[in-house]
C-alpha cells in the first residue's frame, strides 16, 4: 500500500504562513513547504493563479479535501474541523474561537500588516500613513494584552486556532518597534505558545528551509517587481522601496 500524497503548504516566511506551519505541527501532519517568490511575481503565474486565483499565500493542498485551499483562516478552519483539535465542536466557546480567528483575520493581520508596509519606507516619507497604522498598531496589541490578563487563551479555556492565528502577529511587536514590557500579559501568553515543540517545530522548517530562497527573491527583485508586488500603478505615487531590501 502506497503513502498518501503528502499535505503541501505554499507560501513564503510570513505570520500567515507559520499560522498554518503550527497548525500542521500540532496536529502531527506530515507535509512539505513549497516556497512561492512572491517578490518576483510567481504568484500571479498561471500554474499558481490555478491555485488561487487572487495570488496569495498561503495556499494548502490537502488530499483529504481534495482542492487547493487559500485563505489562512478557511485553512485553520478545515484543518481543526476535519481532524477535530483546537476548536470547540459546539457550544459557546466554539463561537468565541470564531469570534477571535475573526479578529485576527480582520484586523490584527491586515493592520499590523500595513503598519509593516509604512515602515519600510523612508522615515518621514510618509507621516499620515506611518502615524495612522503606528497607532491602530499600539491599539491591537494593546486590546491582546488585556485580552490575555485574567485568562489563558485568547479564546475559550483552551489553547485553540485563535491563539495559533494572533501568535505570529503578535512576535512583530519588536519589528514594530513597541516595548515588550509594555505589554507584560501579552509577553506571558506568546511565551506559553513560543514554548510548545509544535511551534518551535514549525517556525523551524518554515524559517529554515525559505531563508535562502527568500534572500535571493528579494535580493532579485527589480523595481517593477516590487511594484507590482505593492500593488503600485499610475494612480499610485512612485515610493521608494528600497526597504525591502533591509528585510534579509
């Protein structure tokens, strides 16, 4: 009897994929890492587009669902339903997971993630921008450290795919350039979860086996690369991106 085609994540070292790295180490699940160069704009080739048609990582292929998945929150989401860890089957802790994935999904990582983007320009090349997401920035962090104060988990009394999904986010409070002791709740609980061999597992392999192929993406990448990867136009003042650069 043959093994079965092996789980593949696609993506690239971001929080959004080492949410899914941990989730595949917790459940115990054998799959290998294809690294995508988002940077130089293999995301919008045709055979990956077949895999998601919006150019994102991460993407998972899972013989057990049969079709390529995006979107990391729909992944942590099939992957505790179909092997039944880290979400409640029913009740109301199982909502308030949701309620926390949700969260995540709608602003921790999309704001953070801008805030990210405004520092990688020039300082004071874009005051509003940096100043705007500086401050929804400190307001999130802020809201897991109370989050976190009088409980375990941000969700439910069990450590669960809400603490999987904000962990990655919440380890950019020092590229981000905030106090940790600031934030001592917060510190205590990513911690708890830094501990857990799953985590340290995942961070690992994803870290480990992208590092070269990521160095070289962007080292790589031309100025039209970088904007298209921004999403920069016409319509869109030039920047410039050399901070990039500074991410390796």
């Amino acid at each position: 009897m043959t093994d079965p085609a092996p789980i593949t994540l696609y993506g690239v070292s971001s929080p959004n994929v080492i949410k899914v790295a941990i989730m595949l180490e917790e459940l115990g699940l054998a799959y290998a890492l294809q690294y995508v160069a988002v940077f130089q704009g293999e995301q919008f080739t045709p055979a990956f587009q077949a895999l998601n048609p919006l150019g994102k990582v991460p993407v998972l292929v899972d013989p057990a669902l049969g079709r390529p998945l995006a979107e990391s929150g729909a992944i942590l989401f099939w992957l505790a339903e179909h092997y039944r860890q880290f979400l409640p089957d029913h009740g109301p802790d199982r909502y308030e997971v949701m309620q926390w994935l949700m969260v995540q999904m709608s602003a921790i990582g999309p704001m953070l993630g801008q805030f990210t983007h405004f520092r990688l320009l020039p300082e004071n090349s874009q005051p509003y921008g940096f100043g705007r997401y500086g401050s929804v920035a400190e307001t999130l962090y802020r809201a897991i450290d109370r989050r976190v104060a009088d409980r375990e988990w941000i969700a439910g009394d069990a450590y669960s795919i809400a603490d999987i999904a904000t962990f990655p986010w919440a380890e950019y409070i020092d590229r981000h350039g905030f106090d940790q002791a600031e934030y001592p709740h917060m510190k205590r609980w990513r911690e708890a979860i830094a501990a857990r061999p799953a985590v340290r597992q995942a961070k690992e392999r994803v870290f480990g086996e992208f590092s070269e192929a990521s160095q070289r993406s962007v080292a790589d990448a031309t100025p039209k690369d970088l904007d298209r990867f921004f999403g920069r136009s016409e319509k869109v003042p030039e920047q410039d991106y050399s901070g990039v650069k500074r991410m390796r």
